[in-house]
C-alpha cells in the first residue's frame, strides 16, 4: 500500500497549519486510487512531524511513501533537513520504499500560474 | 503603464532570492505585452523591498502596479504586513492604481499540481 505525504512548513498561526489539513482532504478527493492514504505533516513547530507521520503510515500498512514538500524554495530544509529525517525513517524502516519529489514551487509552469493568479485573484 | 511585482518573503539563502530573480525573468518572457514591468520584491531580510520596488517602478513611470505575494499560506505576511505597505505607498503615491492579488497557494487547482508534482517531481 502506497502513500502521499504533504509535507508543509508549520507555523505558530494555527490557521495556517490547518490549510493544510484542508489541503490533503481536497487531494484526497481527487486522487482516486493513486494513493491507499493521503497524509500531511509538518517540518516544525507543530505536530505531526514527518516521523511521526511516517509512524502512522507504517502503523496501517504503508510499505511505499512519497513525501512532497509543499515549499515554494529548495532551501535548506529541503537540502538537508527533509533528507537527514529520510535517511533516520529507511534504517528504522528498510522495507519501505521512499521517495521525496521535487517541491511545489518546482512545479514547471510556475510563470504561467503567477500571470494567471495576478490576474484573476 | 503597469507592472507586476512577484513579492517573495526574502531568504538568507542568497540561491533562494536569486530563484525569485529568475522567476521574474521567466514571467518575463512569457507574459507578452500584458505588463510593461515584471519586477520582484522581498518582504524581509533582503532588498529590494516592496517599497523600494514601488519608488523604482513609479520612477520609470509605471501607474498601475499589481502585487502578486509568492506565498503559499496567508499568514500575517498576507493578513497585515503587505496590506499595510501598500497603504504606505498609496499614501507615497496617490496617482497610482495597486492592486494585490491572492498569493500563489490560493491558485485553485493546487491539489491537482500535488498530485502532478508528486508523480514526477
């Protein structure tokens, strides 16, 4: 079994954190069965973290997680911190594939989207 | 004459600004004759700030300015800091139309670019 994790910042606005609740919910609606579970954590301040969400996932049978990192820029969270918690979770979990894409601001055509969005928000 | 500024939050990672920089450039060249100017501001930490921005752009005689906050959680930054720096330059600059549009994680088919982004990121 398969899964997708949403991997946001987390902020000490509560609002914030929540958005992305909403957010996996909303993937979760329109993801068929590209995924047996779509999960959401936080990189800090606020729980679940990763780990915790990789726990979770492992704990209900998860053997192949993709964790996406819901950050516009490949800072050093995504340099360093997001791959040191993927290498801690493959020794706790060597039977579990796991992959990290590519960021959300990564996305290709991020220029059109911005020309879109200051036009019609 | 008008133009659009991509509104980062500024990093002292010098790559992540420089990514907004060419960020800009490639707006620039897809956007056709939509705006006269694509620029790019920082929120914090790195300059050119909104405002310096804003005086750079009314110096070369831009009067319709949209603001498009590269942000993917409306938090304080979104809330209360740009709304309060665009009063500060309507105030500056009464002649001038600016407009802020929603920041980039309001686009409306975020799930769908998660999904995608995951796939293949």
């Amino acid at each position: 079994m398969n899964a997708l994790i949403i991997l946001a910042h987390g902020s000490r606005r509560q609002e914030s954190n929540l958005e992305i609740k909403c957010l996996a919910n909303e993937v979760k609606k329109i993801s068929k069965d590209e995924y047996n579970l779509i999960d959401y954590a936080y990189l800090e301040l606020v729980e679940p973290t990763l780990l915790q969400s990789i726990d979770n996932n492992i704990n209900v049978g998860i053997s192949d997680i993709t964790v996406l990192p819901y950050f516009l820029s490949s800072g050093n969270h995504i340099a360093r911190d997001i791959p040191a918690m993927i290498e801690t979770a493959t020794e706790k979990y060597p039977e579990c594939k796991f992959k990290v894409s590519a960021c959300i601001g990564m996305i290709e055509n991020m220029p059109k989207l911005i020309l879109e969005q200051a036009r019609f928000g």
